[in-house]
C-alpha cells in the first residue's frame, strides 16, 4: 500500500484546489520558507483524525480553513483527501483503492468519507489501526518534532514502540473489556443490593401470609351477606337514574342548537381570520421585498461611485503616462542624434587615424636611412673617448631624472601613509565607541535576562502550586464520584422497586402498571405515592393505614370501575379504589378534639400530620381523620379513656388502642423502610444526589479553572522562557558584533604598525636617494668638464656633427608629434566606442519603458472602456431599482390598507362568536345540572355496582339470580356486623402477603441465577484481561529487541560509527515500562541526550526512526525538515537512507536540503506567487535521469 494521491482545497494557505499525485519512493516537497509547504503534512496529519488544533499549529479549528489575503475572501470549508493504493489489502477493506476525506465548515461542523460514504471519525482510527498511521503514529513527523522522540520521559517514548509492536489494536480491546468489567461489577453490586433488600422482606411476608389466609375465609362469608345487601339497594338506585336521564335529553337538545349556531359564527371568524393572517404574510412579504429593493438599489449606487473614482483614477494615470512617454521620446530622440552625432565622430576619427599611422611609417623609414648615414659618418669621425663621455654624461642626467621622480613618488608615497593612519586610526576610535556602546547594550539585556529568569522561577513556582491544587481537586472529584456511584446505585435500586410495583398487591401493582402503559385513564396513583410523611410518623402512620396505603386514587367511580372490570377479565387479583368525586371526609369532634389538645403525649390528628396535594385531602381525612398520634401506649391509653374509647389512637412505634380498648402491639420486624418510607428514603437520595452533582459540578469547575491556570502558568513560562532565550540571542548577537569590532579594532592596529614601519622604510629610501643625488650630480660636473675639453679638440667635427644632430632632432620631432597624434586619436577613438555603447543601452532602456507605457496605456484603455460599459449597465440598473422601489412602495401601501380593511371585518365577527359562546354556556351550564343530577344518580348506582364488582368480583344480574334475600335484612345486617368484628380483630392483614410472597420468591431465585451469571462474566472477563495483557507483554518485548538491534545498526550508519542503545527503565513490567536512549557519536565518551548537539539530537531521533521502520515498515512516512539542524554530509547520509528504506516505506519529505533533494525520485515545489496563496509545481526526477541518460 502506499499513499498514491492528495487532493487538498481551501487548508490553510492552499486557497484553490491542488493535486498531488504520488508514486512509490521519494518524493520532496520544496519551496523558500512561508510558501506553505508545511501545510502538506499538515492536512494529512489533520485527515486521518488529529484533533489537536496545537498540533496543527493554529489556536482553534477554523484556523485550518483558508482565511482570505489582499485579493480573496476566506472560504467557509476547507477538505482534504488522501487516496490509498490498498491493492494489497493492507487495510482491512475489499477496495484496491481507498479515499479518506475530512471536511471542516467555518461553522464548526465536521463531516468524514471513507470512499466517499459518511463516517465517523471513530471508524477512520479502527481503519488505520496497528497500521503505523494515524494521527499520533510515527508515521507523521511534524516540523521540529524529530527531537521529541527523545526529549519526551522515557515513559510516554512507548508510543512509536507500542504502533510498531501492532499492540494498538490489543490495548483498545483491552479497554474494552475493562469498561464491560467495570459494568459487569456495577451491576454485580446492584444485584447484590436487591437481593439484599429483598431477602429482608421474605421473613416477614411469611408471617403475614399466614393471617392473610384467616382473614380470606371471613371475608368470603362477609361477602356473600354483603352481595345480598348490595343487591337490594342496586334496585332502588336504578330507578332512580332512569327519571334522571330523562331529563337529560330534553336539555341536551336544546344545548345542541345553540352550538350549531356557535359552529356557524366560529366558521365565518376563522375565515375571516385566516383572510387577514394572509393579508399580513402578504404585507410582510412586500415588506420584505421593498427593503430588499432599496438595499440593492444603495449598492448598486455605491458600486457606480467606485466605477466612477476608478475611471478619475485611470484618467489621471493616463495623464501622468503619457507626460512620462513623451519625456522619455524626447529623451530617446536627443540620445539618439547624439548617437548619430558620434557615430559620425567616430568614422572621422578613424579615418584620420588610418593617414596619420601612414604617415608615421614614412617619416620613420626615412629617418631611419638618415640616421643609419649620419651614425656611420659618426662612427668614422669622432673617437672612443668622445663616445664614452657622452654616454657618461647622458647616464648621469637619465639617473638625476630618475632620482628626481622616485624622490616625487616617495614624497607622494610619505602623504598617502599619513592620509591611511588618519584613517585607520579614526576606524579605530569609531570601532572602541561603538564597543563600548555594544557593551552597555550587553549589561542591559543580562539584567533582562536575570528579570526573565525571575519570571520563569515565579511561574513555575505558581504552575507548580496550580497543580498540586489540581491533584488535590481530582482526588477529592474521584472520592465524591464513589460516593455518587453509590447513592446513584442505591437510587435506582428504589425506583426499580417502585416501578416495579415491589410490595403490593397483585391487583394494585396491575392496576398501577396498566395506568402507567395508558390503557385504563384517572387513575392518581397508590396512596402511598400521593403522600408524604415525616421520618418521625411513618412507623404511626403505616400502621394506622395497614393495607389502605395500597388503596389505589382515582378520578370518579367509572375510572375505578373499568380498572375492576380488567382485573377481572385477566384475573389478576383485588384492589381498593377511592374515588375522588364520592371519597367524604371523616374528621374527630371539635368537642373532643379540644379535649386532648395540649394534654402531654398527644402529637395531632393523623391527617394532619401528612403531607398531601389539595385533591387528596378528603381521602386523607376519610382514611387518617378519626385517627389519634400519641407519643407511646401509656399516653395513647390515657387519651383513649379521656374519649372514652372512641376512636382509633397509634403510637410512634407502632401499638394501636382500637376504638371499644382493643389494644394491638409488639415488635415490629422491620428490615427495610415501608411504602412511606421508602418514596422518603428516594427522595432523600435524590436530595443527597443533587448535593453530591452540585459539588461535583463545583470540583468540575475548580478542577477546570486550575488547570487553565496551570495551563496559563505554562505558556507564560514557555514566554518567559522565549524572551530569556530571545535575549540570549540578542547578547550572543551583541557579543558576536563585539568580538568583530575587537577584530576590526586589532587589524586596524596591526594596519597602523605596519604603516609605520612603512613610512620608516620610505625615509630610508629618501635618505639613500638624496646621497645618490648628490653622487651622480659631482659625476656630471666632471663629465660636462670633459666634453667641453673634448669639445675643443673636436671643433672642427662639432659643425658636421651639429648639422648631423639638427637633422635628426627634426626627424625625430616629427615622429614623435605623430605618435603623439596617433594615440591621441585611438584614445578618442575608444571614448567615441564606450560612449556609443552608453548611448545605445540607454535608448534600448528607453524603448523598452516606452514599450512597457504603451502596453499599460493598452491595459488602462481596456479597463476604463470595460467600466464605462459596466458603469452604463449599473446606471441602466439603479434606475430600474428606482422604478422598483416606487413600484414595490405603492403595493405595500396598498397592501396595508387591505390588512386594517380584515382586520376590522375579523374583529367584527369574532364579536358575533364571542355572543354565540355565550349562549351555549348558559345552555351547558343547564345541561350540566342535568347531568350533574343524572351523574349524581348513575354515580350512585354506578358505586353500588362497582361495589359488587370491586368487592365481590361479580355482576348485578349474576348476584341477583345467585344471591336471594332468603329472610329479612334486618338479619342479615346483623350477620354483616358480626363478621366484620371478628375479621377486625385480626388487626391490620396484608392481603397480597401471598402473591407477593410467591412473587418475591420468584424473583430472589432469578436474581440468584443472574448472580451467578455476572460473577461468570467477571472471570472471564478478568482472564481475558490477562490473556490480552501476556500477548501485548510478548509481542512488545519481541519488538523492543528486534528494534534495539536496528537501533545500534542503523546509528553506527548515520553517525558514521559510535554506539548506541537501548534500555528499558522496568523490565519487569513491559506494558508500563519506560525505555532509555543511550547515544555515543564517534570519538565521544557516552554521555546523556541533553549533552548531544542539535544535529546529533536528530541524526539519533533519525536512527530511532529508522530502527523503528526496518521492524515495522509503514505504508509511507511523512517527514518535515527533520533534517534542517543536520550538516551537508549528514544530509547526504540521511537521504541515502531514505532511499535504502524507499524500497518498502514511501516518503513525503517536506526539505529545503540540497542533499535530499539530489535522492528524491519526485520533486513538487510550493510556491506563492500571490500573497497568501500556495500553489504546487511537480518535477518527476527519475523520469528527468532516464532521458538525460538516454
């Protein structure tokens, strides 16, 4: 597999779509520094998943997306593609190729492609898993980060280790399974939890079920008395509802017609409603249109303002080119004649100089003949002595001449000495003031840099404090968090237990269920649920309640009714209804309520003491109103014979004084709280959970601003830590100037001593020189003494030989004029030829500049005939706009008025309605009474009924015909009487205690098989843990070594020689382990990493890197200027590594290194030939050799 194409549009600077189409190999990326070609890596990290908008170099994610420059608008997306060559199936799919796409809105929104198919950024990390790539793997070196791989704590080093050893994929499934454990123990605990509670509620289920067993054979025999009763008063009832519904149809027809008139009112309203709710969309809608008309038409006015200042523009460009263009022809027309002008001056020239060299030769050849006659005629005439005095003489003189010009140089020699020690000397001043200024400048950036250290011990000292404060935080937020994990658990043990209906009765828990599932409607809910009592009542008011707590709330008797009815049908137990529109209340005599009032012992009414919604209260008081709460039996006896024994008195543990003196008490086997007690305990874990969430959301947040400081104290540290560094720099570069003006001050010295030395040297030479003088001039003397004696004896030859000298001084004159002429004219000749030069580059300059106007004159015309053609078509436009407005404002006026017209029309007939409603009120308010008697009757009728089917589980007609009143009833209400005492004394009797026992039983050994089930699952999951935990252990020892070896192999390659090496930190542990990096470069003594140089910091992170990819090699690697501390022969060395490994590893190698880039099969370049935008520019090398080769 290797990476085979990036498609990048609107990252960062990469503003247009770009391309890059890869091969196998090596390919760099290049360009000058700020082009973008860091980007690159950037947007294939960013593709496969990183989320770290600091590992992006941005400081949020809208920083990825393109965010315009002088001439473009930033975009709103940004996507980057990275195709796959999978022909190998190196990724777990079926496609030869795969495309993973990421695409990022300015919105914050984030969408990922697999092969162009939505996906999550989940499955994009399981796709490249314990593949080496993603956006962590060591598979992606970011710009600067090579160093990292050892600069890191030998623990968090495990990273590249673990993606090599392929133990990813383990260390997730790992995780997994601990997360399942974790689970599998919470819900351990919750089992054990319930099975607790529950085990607690089987003894005493046993017990009650027992009485409830006595208490149902009484009532079967106080149920058939009672059938018959009810029968005989269901007869009575029935034909009173009958006269009641019969006044009932009489008004509902009247009720009936007035509400057709209100249906024909209310029609008429809501279409005149709906008429004027359009009108309204209508008048919104021009509303909307005109202001958009009249913002167009602004536009539209402020886009011909700009075409007309652009055209001002280009006319006064125009004006000042076409001043500069006749500037520059004019100036082009004078450099040309004078061109003209020296050509012409030139040919003269050359033609002059043709005669006066032919002229030279003739008068030289013929004073050569003469001279050759006149010296041969000398020869014979004048003797050896004359001939050696002469030349004595003319020696003479030719060295006072020369004497008397080296004297000139030395002189001119002796001021240009003493001009260049003024000079070297003021070079020297200049030099020890500006380092004496540098040096100042160097103790002012130490005591900054003493400052900025000051800061950095501050802000570590502050960071430090920050954290400590953090772990402080964190512990407390994961004791808090235990505690919540267990009252959450303890919650929902309870609300398990009331959902599940747990403690009631069959027929209430299906009652309550099957209200909760909608299907029976009215029903409020069990009493237990609608109350609320004080800790300190409840174990008083459950007992006084008993089996009513189970009583189920309902709306009317009809509601009670239907829930009998489908108990019935699915013979699912009994329940006790109370319905609210018949339920009285039942309250003590005021008279013997002021009688214990005050009395010690007496605590209050027990329905006073119970906390209830308005709507309940009458059932409250039916149940709890004649009840007493007395402190303890002696004070409930007393009260009892203060009321001589009438009413019913509980104490606060539980004994009851029944009215008549009947006493009931005991312990109370109570193992778990009650229906009261436990909606109490619930709400109190629910009161206690808020507390613990609200502390934990305070922990959050202290935690969070924390760790904000620690991260402030951080970056100001690492601020603190670039200004110190920055500063050093500054004093390195100071010192560095300094130590060049040391240099400059040293040589300047040095200059001076040996300009001294020089100038001595020049004296000497003048001295000597004067001696010579003096000598040569005595000799001439005496030589001139000579020749005048000589000159005597030869008087007779001195005529022949001055006529001799007078010819040849003439001759010789006119040679030398015309020598003198000759190179006068090759002298003008070639300042003719380097000024006709001159002349012809500038006019050529000119032509050009005139040119180049002539093309922006071009462009210019083009352009300002372009806007006066738009600036036509934008006046045409604002015109039309201002039709439009004119248009647009009439039709909303008109509109406008349309809406007051409806509106008033709407109004108008929803006063007709209104009048309408009225009238059906004042029927339905008379209908109601109707119905409210009829109801009345029917309720009667309806709870006599009920009552035969709630309490006895039967219809009227089937009791009638199964139950006859066989004597009389007065008998028979005796008989009810005394079953109802006897069934009383048993006290309070769980009648569901027998189902629920069963039940509970049930349930118990459920759980005890769930039990076992989980505790199964936790070991094998726990064995799957240490299973997962040796595979990852041997298989990253495996690679630790394998790596360690290439490590040494691969570091004696790139260093040219050396040791290095590998260690584990805890080798007893491999999965915690950390691991050491030894390095020893050639002729170095083993040290530490922070010992090494920048550049033998990378070459050993190469190594590593390297190691790493011969025992795992990955698809392809993208390296960013790791190399860029490395010196040209480690570059060299380094490419040719890349290029050993290129035969499986592809690399993206993003350089500026010459020695990298001569290894690269494939160059792209990264340019920005508009500011703010990259663009790609690719070179395909290899192909580049082979042709060259051919």
């Amino acid at each position: 597999m290797y990476l085979k194409q990036i498609d990048i549009v609107g990252f960062k600077s990469f503003a247009d779509k770009s391309q890059i189409v890869l091969s196998p190999g090596v390919t760099a990326v290049v360009g000058p520094n700020g082009s973008g070609k860091s980007n690159i890596a950037d947007a294939i990290r960013w593709v496969l998943g990183e989320q770290s908008v600091r590992n992006l170099r941005g400081s949020k994610m809208e920083d990825v997306i393109f965010a315009g420059s002088e001439l473009r608008k930033p975009t709103n997306l940004c996507e980057v593609s990275l195709t796959l060559d999978n022909s190998d199936r190196h990724l777990p799919v079926v496609f030869d190729e795969v495309t993973i796409t990421r695409r990022v809105f300015r919105s914050g929104e984030s969408e990922y492609y697999i092969n162009r198919q939505p996906c999550r950024l989940k499955d994009i990390h399981e796709l490249f898993m314990d593949t080496g790539l993603g956006r962590d793997a060591y598979s992606i070196i970011g710009q600067g980060k090579i160093e990292e791989m050892l600069s890191t704590r030998p623990e968090d080093r495990r990273g590249p280790f673990e993606d090599a050893a392929g133990i990813v994929k383990f260390k997730h499934r790992r995780k997994e399974a601990e997360r399942k454990l974790e689970d599998t123990e919470n819900n351990l605990i919750r089992v054990d939890d319930i099975l607790a509670e529950l085990t607690q509620q089987l003894a005493p289920l046993a017990e009650e079920r027992a009485r409830a067993e006595q208490y149902q054979q009484l009532s079967d025999a106080l149920e058939e008395a009672e059938i018959t009763l009810l029968v005989v008063e269901i007869d009575r009832l029935h034909e009173r509802f009958q006269q009641a519904t019969a006044a009932v149809s009489g008004q509902q027809a009247v009720r009936d017609e007035a509400q057709a008139a209100l249906a024909q009112a209310e029609a008429a309203w809501r279409e005149a409603r709906a008429s004027f709710e359009e009108t309204v969309s209508q008048v919104e809608a021009l509303q909307q249109r005109y202001v958009r008309l009249v913002e167009e038409r602004q536009r539209s006015q402020g886009d011909l303002a700009l075409i007309d200042q652009r055209l001002e523009h280009l006319a006064a460009a125009a004006e000042a080119r076409q001043t500069r263009r006749i500037e520059q022809a004019r100036e082009l027309e004078d450099i040309e004649q004078e061109l003209s002008h020296a050509n012409t001056a030139l040919h003269e020239v050359t033609e002059k100089l043709g005669e006066r060299a032919a002229q030279l030769n003739e008068v030289a050849t013929s004073a050569s003949e003469e001279r050759k006659n006149v010296l041969t005629a000398e020869i014979e005439e004048m003797s050896a002595e004359l001939i050696e005095v002469n030349h004595r003489a003319a020696s003479l003189r030719n060295e006072l001449k020369m004497l008397a010009e080296q004297a000139a140089s030395e002189a001119g020699k002796r001021a240009r000495f003493e001009q260049d020690q003024a000079r070297w000397q003021a070079q020297i001043d200049d030099a020890a003031a500006a380092h004496r200024k540098l040096a100042e400048q160097v103790v002012t950036l130490e005591a900054d840099m003493e400052r900025a250290a000051a800061r950095i011990e501050e802000h570590e000292r502050v960071r430090e404090e920050a954290a400590e404060a953090e772990a402080t935080t964190v512990t407390e937020l994961h004791r808090l968090r235990a505690e919540m994990q267990a009252m959450q658990a303890r919650l929902e043990l309870l609300r398990d237990l009331e959902q599940g209906y747990d403690g009631y009765a069959l027929g209430v828990r299906t009652v309550l269920q099957q209200a909760h599932r909608g299907a029976l409607t009215g029903i409020h809910g069990s009493l237990a649920e609608l109350v609320h009592v004080d800790k300190k009542y409840e174990i008083a008011i459950e007992t006084a309640l008993g089996g009513a707590l189970q009583n189920v709330v309902v709306d009317r008797e009809a509601d009670a009714r239907a829930a009998i009815h489908l108990l019935k049908q699915r013979q699912a137990g009994r329940a006790t209804f109370m319905p609210l529109d018949v339920i009285k209340s039942r309250r003590l005599r005021e008279g013997d309520l002021d009688s214990v009032r005050g009395q010690d012992g007496f605590l209050g009414v027990a329905s006073d003491l119970v906390d209830a919604d308005p709507v309940y209260r009458q059932a409250v008081e039916h149940l709890l109103g004649n009840v007493l709460i007395a402190a303890s039996l002696e004070r409930a006896n007393a009260l009892a014979r203060d009321l001589q024994y009438r009413y019913r008195i509980v104490t606060l543990q539980g004994d009851v004084v029944s009215p008549g003196g009947m006493m009931t008490g005991g312990h109370v086997n109570r193992k778990g709280p009650g229906l009261l007690g436990r909606s109490r305990e619930r709400q109190d874990v629910e009161q206690k959970l808020r507390e613990l969430q609200e502390s934990e959301r305070a922990l959050i947040e202290r935690q969070q601003l924390l760790r904000e400081q620690v991260s402030q104290a951080q970056q100001a540290r690492f601020d603190a830590q670039k200004d110190l560094e920055r500063l050093a720099n500054e004093r390195q570069q100071l010192q560095e100037q300094m130590r060049q003006l040391e240099y400059q001050q040293k040589s300047a010295a040095e200059r001076l001593e040996a300009l001294a030395w020089e100038a001595e040297q020049l004296q000497s030479g003048s001295d000597a020189i004067a001696l010579r003088e003096q000598t040569a001039q005595q000799g001439l003397v005496d030589a001139e003494t000579a020749l005048a004696s000589l000159t005597e004896a030869l008087a007779a030859k001195r005529k022949e030989l001055t006529e001799l000298e007078q010819r040849l001084a003439e001759a010789h004159e006119q040679v030398t004029g015309l020598r003198i002429e000759v190179a006068t004219l090759r002298q003008e000749r070639e300042g003719l030829r380097v000024r006709q030069k001159e002349l012809a580059n500038r006019a050529a300059r000119l032509r050009e500049a005139i040119a180049i106007l002539d093309i922006e004159a071009q462009t210019a015309a083009t352009e300002e005939r372009d806007l006066r053609q738009e600036a036509t078509s934008k006046r045409s436009g604002v015109q039309s706009l201002f039709d439009a407005v004119a248009e647009g404002e009439q039709q909303l006026e008109l509109a406008r008025q349309a809406r007051l017209e409806r509106e008033a029309t709407a109004r108008q007939l929803e006063g007709i309605a209104h009048e309408a409603r009225q009238a059906v009120a004042r029927e339905d308010e008379l209908l109601h009474r109707a119905v409210v008697a009829a109801e009345r009757a029917d309720a009667d009728l309806a709870h006599a009924l009920q009552k035969m089917g709630d309490n006895h589980g039967m219809t009227y007609e089937w009791a009638k015909s199964r139950y006859p009143l066989t004597g009389s009833v007065d008998d028979l209400e005796r008989e009810v009487q005394s079953l109802r005492r006897r069934r009383a004394a048993l006290g309070d009797v769980n009648l569901g205690a027998i189902e629920e026992h069963e039940r509970l039983s049930e349930r118990v050994t459920f759980l005890t098989e769930q039990r076992d089930d989980l505790v199964e699952a936790q070991q094998q999951l726990e064995r799957l843990i240490d299973e997962i935990d040796t595979e990852m252990a041997n298989r990253f020892m495996e690679t630790f070594r394998q790596i360690q070896a290439e490590f040494a192999h691969a570091f004696q390659i790139l260093f040219n020689g050396g040791e290095a090496d590998l260690s584990l930190t805890n080798p007893e542990d491999p999965l915690t382990t950390g691991i050491e990096v030894v390095a020893k470069p050639p002729g170095k003594r083993l040290q530490n990493l922070n010992l090494l140089s920048g550049g033998e910091r990378a070459l050993t992170a190469m190594a590593l890197l390297f190691a790493i990819l011969r025992v795992r090699p990955v698809p392809f690697c993208v390296l960013d200027e790791v190399e860029a501390a490395l010196d040209e022969a480690n570059v060299s060395r380094f490419a040719q590594q890349l290029k050993v490994f290129a035969a499986e590893t592809q690399f993206i190698v993003i350089t500026h290194r010459r020695g990298t880039m001569e290894e690269a099969d494939a160059l792209y370049g990264v340019t920005m030939p508009e500011r703010g935008v990259s663009s790609l520019v690719s070179v395909r090398l290899a192909d580049e050799i082979d042709y060259e080769t051919a």
